[in-house]
C-alpha cells in the first residue's frame, strides 16, 4: 500500500492542499505535550512541511520551528496560513534526507503524513545528525479510514479507476514497518500509539481533499481531475446526500530516540 510513484508533484494541489486538506487535530499536539515531548521553546525541524500543519501547529504551543519541503508552492500557501494564525514558521526549500541544518541542533524533528515518501535510512541518519542529545524524531500520521459501504471506500475505488498507478488505498493508519525500521536503525525507547477521531467536510471539501491526493490533483493531468472531480460529485450526490460527511481517520504517532552517542 505504500508503493511509490514516480510522478507525485504536490505543488500542483497547493490550493486545494491548503484549503481543504484538514489538518492534524489539537489533540496530536494535546497528547505530545501530556508526554512531556512537547512544550514552549523547543526547536523543532519538520520535515515534508507541506502546507505547514504540523509546523503551524508546533509554533501555536511556542516552539521555533524550522519547515523543509521540496514543493515551495506548498510552503508559500503554509506562510500564508501561518499569518492568518498569527504565527512564524521558517520555510526552506529543502529535501529531508539533506536539510542542510547544523549538527545537534533541534529537540525534535518531526514527519507528518510524509515519512513514506523519504529515502527513510537516509532521512533517519539526518535526523540523528540534527537532534540534539536527548531530543527525538517523531512521525505522524492522520489518515481516512475505508470501512465497508463508506465514502472513503467509494473514494478510493474511484481513484484506482481513474490512476490505477495509485497503490495506496486500504489503509487502516497502522505503520508497524516504521518501528522496526527505526529500531534496525538504532534508534531507541520507541513508543507508539494511535487513537480514532472524525474529521468533518462539507461534499465540496470532500473533494478538494480528493483533488489534493497523491493519486489525483498530484499525478493526474489537469482533464484527468476534472473528470474524476465530475464523478465523485455525482457518487455524493447519490450515495452520500446531505452537506456535512464525517470522514473516519486513524491519529498513529511514533516517537523515538536516535541511536546513542558515546557516553550515552
């Protein structure tokens, strides 16, 4: 389900990315902070910022936060988010496995809805680079459910009908390749869990999301959307009336030390 494909471009969906795409709740960063990962003056690197969502929401709860992406369309619809919320974010184009940062110079680095899409051994040795002693990589994930008969299954099967490239549908937001891929790495006193939560859109939200997805606005030609935009419309009209859907999603958080250092 996370196999890759070698024509996503993010900066096409910007718009819709920002506009649409909801978010990590309050509740990602309530939950850090109740573990004590999270409090008000850390420097935190995030990494495949986007649109900025787990970046905004780290510098909301007092953090100086550094945001990487490859895609600075995203970063430029992040830095208009960021002055709506009244907060500063410092965007850099940037891949993660090369930030370019100091050594030993954040207390977290962090990887919302994106580790999949890294050279992760590489993306895992820089962000040992970057911690500082004690600090810890977390990565997130904030994904629709498809259960049977709902709107998130019909989604995803109009996808593959449209992209049959696209190999991601499935899903149930549960990523235990991460943890032994960490721990192979060397990284240490790994912890995980994961909570269920609704996410609510109007039908025209919906498909925004959609249109934002890897496997439409991000690899489809700009026909190929309009056509598969046309139909979703009509699949919610049909089998999904009414003007508010909520969208079952999966919060999975992983956090974890990097390998020790000598003296550690």
């Amino acid at each position: 389900m996370l196999l890759p494909m070698t024509n996503i471009n993010f900066g096409l969906t910007a718009s819709d990315y920002a506009t649409h795409r909801a978010g990590f709740p309050d509740s990602f960063f309530e939950r850090l902070a109740a573990r004590g990962t999270l409090r008000g003056g850390l420097r935190v690197v995030d990494l495949g910022t986007g649109t900025g969502t787990v970046a905004r929401g780290f510098a909301l709860r007092g953090c100086r936060v550094t945001a990487l992406d490859r895609a600075e369309p995203m970063m430029r619809e992040a830095a208009r988010l960021d002055a709506g919320a009244g907060v500063r974010v410092d965007y850099r184009v940037a891949a993660a496995e090369r930030t370019g940062l100091p050594a030993a110079w954040a207390d977290i680095v962090s990887a919302g809805q994106c580790w999949h899409w890294f050279d992760r051994p590489v993306a895992m040795a820089e962000a040992a680079r970057v911690l500082r002693r004690g600090g810890v990589l977390v990565i997130a994930h904030f994904d629709w459910l498809p259960l049977k008969g709902n709107v998130v299954e019909a989604t995803e099967q109009l996808i593959e009908e449209h992209n049959p490239a696209w190999r991601m549908g499935g899903g149930m937001g549960m990523y235990p390749r991460w943890l032994r891929e960490l721990g192979e790495g060397g990284y240490r006193h790994l912890e995980s869990y994961s909570y269920d939560t609704d996410a609510i859109y109007t039908p025209e939200s919906w498909r925004g999301r959609i249109r934002a997805s890897a496997g439409v606005g991000a690899s489809l030609p700009p026909d190929g959307v309009a056509a598969f935009d046309a139909e979703l419309a009509a699949i919610l009209r049909e089998r999904f009336p009414g003007d508010r859907l909520a969208i079952p999603h999966r919060v999975f958080t992983l956090i974890a030390h990097p390998p020790a250092a000598d003296g550690d």
